[in-house]
C-alpha cells in the first residue's frame, strides 16, 4: 500500500512554456501532498505543502505565481511550472502525507531548453 | 532549511559489512525518519523512531535515537549491493501530517 505515482516521469520543453505535472496517491486519500525540488547529488528543497481543498503554502523563497499548485482532490496535486525556462530544469518529487510518513512518487524531470 | 545532519556523506563498503550512518538535529523534535533514494528516483520510506523511543528494528535495519544529543544513527547489517542508495535523514517537530526537514543525505555504496 501507500503508492504514489507522479506523471510525466520526465519532459523536455522549450522556454516560455508551461509544463503541468501531476501526483497522485494510488490507494489511500491524502489530505496533504508536498513538492519538492532536488539538484543534482543534493538533498531535497521542499517548495511547498498542498492541502485538500485550500491554497498551498509555499516555502520562503518560491515562487508562488511561478509553480502554481493545485490539490482538487484527496488523491491528485498537480504542479504547473509556468513560463518555464532553464534554471528551472531540475527534479521535481512529490509526496503525499500519511500520518507521519510521506509517501513519495518517482519524480519528474524536467528540462527546459 | 535543512536541520539533518548525515554523517559521513558517503560511505563505500564490501558487501555483507554492516553501514552506520549518523544524523544530527538542531531543534526539538516529535519524530526522526529515515529514508533510502536510489539514483535519479523518489524516496522510500525506511523507518520512524518517535521522540520518546530510543531504539528500532526493522528487517537489517536498526535505528537509534539520542535525544539528549539530537542525534539518530541508522545501522543497516550484512549490507547488499541493492542497499547502495543515497539516505536521508527527515524530522518532523508536530507529528501528524507535517513538512518535514531533510538532512543533506548520505551515499552509500555496497561493492559486491
């Protein structure tokens, strides 16, 4: 139990377009979800935490009209990169809350060219 | 930001040794997490020890918690090369669903 899958697995973009990427918990309901972003051989940076239903909150530093994020239901977050451009090529990890636990998709990475 | 310590950043042993890795903390803290990512995918859950537990098992996973020193240490026995992975360390100060601060992570490499 606790899967959760994260799509596109990867995408390659030109600059200046917006790119969606989608978490979704496959077999429990996830009232919180988190994004994070990682570079490479370095820990994760947490962007923000998504609840159910309510705006997200965004870690100090992000962008929130830049990464749009939007939890319409207990099992789906989506992320939206808009207005892409290079220095946002990087991997994007999603997790979704379980009582402490969170539980991680496979990522996505992004290239923006 | 990032409280979790791991020490050492990378560790290469022979396969069938035992791995220690060690985090380091800096505030108060409800629960200590370990997990496991293999190279260029999500993160696996590994194990939690709660605040007020000192030790853990879980299959060849043995974790230790020191409040007092806001350290943890994570022993992984009779290693295999599918144990080569990055770790981290993650804490969380509420309990719950909650953000949780990750440490910088530690490589492992299991040569067979």
């Amino acid at each position: 139990g606790a899967v959760v899958s994260q799509h596109p697995s990867w995408v390659i973009c030109k600059s200046g377009t917006s790119v969606k990427i989608e978490c979704r918990s496959l077999d429990f309901q996830a009232t919180t979800m988190f994004w994070y972003r990682q570079f490479p051989k370095q820990s994760l940076m947490l962007m923000a935490t998504s609840n159910e239903g309510s705006k997200a909150t965004y870690e100090q530093g992000v962008e929130k009209d830049k990464f749009l994020i939007n939890h319409a239901s207990l099992t789906l977050s989506t992320l939206t990169v808009t207005s892409a451009h290079p220095e946002d090529s990087s991997f994007y990890i999603c997790s979704a809350g379980r009582w402490e636990t969170q539980y991680f998709g496979p990522g996505t990475r992004l290239l923006v060219l | 930001s990032q409280q979790g310590e791991e020490d050492p950043q990378a560790l290469s042993i022979q396969e069938g040794e035992n791995a220690t890795m060690n985090c380091s903390y800096k505030t108060s803290i409800n629960n200590l997490q370990w997990y496991r990512q293999n190279s260029g995918r999500g993160l696996v859950h590994l194990i939690l020890i709660r605040s007020n537990e000192r030790e853990k098992h879980s299959g060849r996973l043995r974790v230790t918690l020191d409040t007092s020193k806001k350290s943890s240490s994570l022993l992984i026995t009779a290693s295999r090369a599918a144990d080569t992975a990055s770790y981290f360390c993650a804490t969380g100060r509420q309990g719950g669903s909650e953000k949780l601060v990750f440490g910088k992570g530690m490589k492992l490499t299991v040569n067979p």
